[in-house]
C-alpha cells in the first residue's frame, strides 16, 4: 500500500497499513466516528466546551486530529479529543481525522489520564481523582507505586494514594477483594524490583519466653522421665522460677 492508499475504509484496513508501511503513527483523514471507542478520563460532572467547539466546528474552524490508539485487534479507541468528537456529532459531523497510534488498550488509558493535563483546559480536584480511578481500575497497573503512577497521569501520588485508599475501603466494605494488592513495583533506574506484599511476607515469629525456654531445655534433659513425671517436673520448675506471689 502506498500513500495514494491511505484513505479511510476501515479500522482493520488501518491497522493493515500501518503494519505494511511499518509505521507506528499515521493520521487517516475522515474517520467514521462511530467505528471508534472514546475513554474519557475527565470527571462526568465536568464542564466541557462540547457547545462551544460544536460552533467552532460550524463556523469552518479546524480541529486537530483525534489522538487515538489502534490494537493488534483493530480497535481504534480514543484516547484524546472525545469532547471534539462530540460537538462535530452534536451538530451533525460523522468523521474527522484521526492520528492512529499502535499500542494495547492499557496504553490508551494511560494517554486518557493525562491528556487533560495536555490540552490547555485545567484540570479540577474531579478531573484529577476521576483519571486516577481509571488507572487504579486496571489490573495490570495493580502493583505501581503511586509515585509511578503520577508519572503516567501527570497527578501527584498523594491523590492517587487518596482513591487508592478510598477505592480499597470501598472493595472491602463491599465483600470484593481490594483492587490493588500490597505488592508493588518500583522502577530505581533501569532497574524493576517488585517487593512482597503483607500477605507474602514471612510472619515475624513470636517472641520466646525465657522462661519457658529454660523450662524446654530442663525437659529435653530428663529424657529418661516417664510422660507423668515430666508434667510434675515441668509444673514445680514453672512454680519455682515464677518466685512467690506478690502482696
């Protein structure tokens, strides 16, 4: 296939391209909106300009291509521009152009959580707590830091160890098991280490008693002494090292 090929038929003809031309990014023009997914990490109760780029879009003014994800399996999921999809949809518009790029479903949520944090609308207290819900909801991020996972949505770690710690509470109020183990990963360098997590640590042992160690060591002595005999043993020596009552 060559350039002259490039026009929108599909997403499996899309994803035959770009594995053709051995290209990891490529922007198809008039993409069929309904042929795609849309992730969208903002909060719902989130103002967003869908009216006002709707407008935009009626008056001539040019968007952007859509940033989107497209998998091994042809899914093409939007991982940035929802809210411009939606205004060109809300006033009639069936396709605009896409910039496809090739990765999994994970790496597009991970786009998805930072891509507020890219295209010059602030991000609320909602915003921020909602994308880092949608990473901490991913199995396969189960086990990061929230130091990592700032890095990925661009949010501090102390949100995200605040959903965390919401989203567990919430998982065991519930009868369901935590959503993120106490496993975790942390990457120093190039280097990845994994440490356990309370429940794979080895238990601490109990402390010993000093005297019922002395007590054990006198026993395993007296070998020769019948079973009875042991139980009197053990008993007087027990008495006798507690010292007498106090009072």
């Amino acid at each position: 296939m060559g350039e002259n090929s490039k026009i929108y038929k599909s997403l499996q003809g899309v994803l035959q391209y770009m594995r053709e031309t051995k290209k990891d990014s490529v922007v198809f023009p008039g993409v069929l909106l309904n042929d795609l997914e849309f992730i969208q990490a903002s909060a719902p109760e989130s103002e967003r300009p869908v009216e006002e780029y709707g407008e935009a879009w009626l008056r001539g003014d040019v968007f952007p291509p859509l940033d989107a994800t497209i998998t091994d399996e042809a899914e093409g999921i939007v991982n940035n521009g929802s809210t411009r999809a939606e205004a060109i949809v809300a006033k009639g518009g069936t396709s605009h152009a896409v910039c496809f790029t090739r990765g999994t479903r994970l790496d597009a949520i991970m786009k998805a959580s930072a891509a507020n944090d890219t295209n010059g609308r602030s991000r609320t207290n909602a915003d921020k707590r909602s994308a880092a819900t949608l990473l901490l909801s991913q199995p396969e991020l189960s086990g990061y830091t929230p130091n990592f996972l700032s890095k990925i949505c661009k949010i501090s770690p102390q949100v995200i160890q605040s959903v965390h710690e919401e989203m567990e509470a919430e998982a065991i109020a519930e009868g369901r098991a935590p959503i993120i183990p106490e496993r975790r990963t942390v990457k120093r360098g190039n280097q990845i280490y994994t440490t356990k997590g309370k429940d794979e640590r080895k238990p601490r042992k109990a402390p010993v008693d000093p005297l019922q160690r002395v007590v054990d060591w006198v026993l395993a002595a007296a070998e020769k002494l019948t079973p009875e005999q042991r139980t009197q043993l053990s008993g007087k020596l027990t008495t006798a090292l507690q010292g007498p009552p106090e009072g």
